[in-house]
C-alpha cells in the first residue's frame, strides 16, 4: 500500500532540522520500501504492508529514535488521498488574487471542522473532506482578517498540517505515478 506521511513544524529555519535524504534511509532501515520524499517541509512517500496502526507506530518509533525533539505526523493512504483530492470544490482552483491551501488532518478522528466553521469569515471559503481541509482566502498574503490568520497556536494549528496549493497538486501527481 501507498503511503504518504506528511510532517509537521520541521525545517522552519533553525530549528527542528530534519534532512530528508537521513529521513529516507531511516524509514527504508525501519522496513517501508521505495521511500521518497518531496521538497523539505516533511512530504514523504513510500509502500508498506503494515497495518495503518502498526505503520504509525513504526513512524512514531522511528522518529523517536532520530530525533531528540517531538514530531507531530500524519500518516495516510495513498488511495484515500486521491480520491479526496478529487473532491476539491471548483473554487479552490489556484487561480486569481487568493491564497489556496490544503490542509493535512493529523488525527482525523478529532472534530476539527466544527470548531473550524464556527471561526470562518467572508473572507474563508472551506470545504472539507475526512482527512483533508480545502482553504481559500480572498487576500493573498495576508490573513490578519481571515479564521486562518486567527489559528495559529490552536489546537486546530497543532492537528493540521498546511500544504500550498502547488504542493498539494504534487503530492497527488507523486501517488498517481505511483498507481501507473
């Protein structure tokens, strides 16, 4: 099976330095095969046919053992990724003055969208998925004004990982060669 394991607060200037190259041969010594990572920002890809506990367990011990500081993760199915991407709402297009994220639910049983849409201001468009939250702002660059300028530090911060757009696109194209 495909997976995908986006990190989370990792290589943000100097500190919680992770190399992706250390990252790859780590994960590969733990037994994922055909490990691959995209950009520096924790966007790995690699195959595995543990269970999706028993991999993120793996993952957590992993990381345990490399690094002497906390990394919150999230590990999903290629597949599922896929398909939900699919469900993108037309609006979220990359197009036009506006900023387009994806957001990355590190523990999806939690209930971030309630909390979220209570907190969403015209300027907020969202549409979300079991394990994926599709933003757009209308002000590029500057969210004082919108929810998402109003998360950092929440726990709905410290759940999600944040992906452009342009990444976003990557990742899915990443795992539908990986399909071919």
């Amino acid at each position: 099976m495909t997976t995908l394991l986006i990190l989370r607060g990792i290589n943000g200037g100097s500190y919680h330095h992770v190399p992706m190259a250390a990252l790859r041969e780590y994960l590969t010594k733990a037994g994922f095969t055909r490990v691959s990572s995209y950009a520096t920002s924790g966007n790995l890809l690699f195959e595995s046919s543990l269970t999706p506990v028993a991999c993120k367990q793996r993952v957590a011990d992993t990381l345990a053992t490399y690094f002497d500081f906390p990394i919150n993760f999230g590990i999903f199915d290629g597949a599922t990724i896929l398909s939900e991407m699919q469900a993108a709402p037309d609006w979220w297009n990359g197009q036009g003055h506006r900023q387009h994220m994806c957001l990355f639910k590190l523990t999806p049983a939690i209930d971030l969208d309630g909390w979220l849409c209570e907190r969403l201001t015209p300027l907020d468009h969202v549409a979300t998925t079991a394990h994926l939250i599709f933003w757009t702002v209308d002000t590029p660059g500057d969210f004082r004004h919108s929810a998402y300028g109003r998360v950092f530090g929440t726990p709905f911060y410290r759940q999600t990982s944040t992906r452009s757009y342009r990444t976003s696109h990557k990742l899915a194209q990443l795992l539908r060669e990986r399909e071919d």
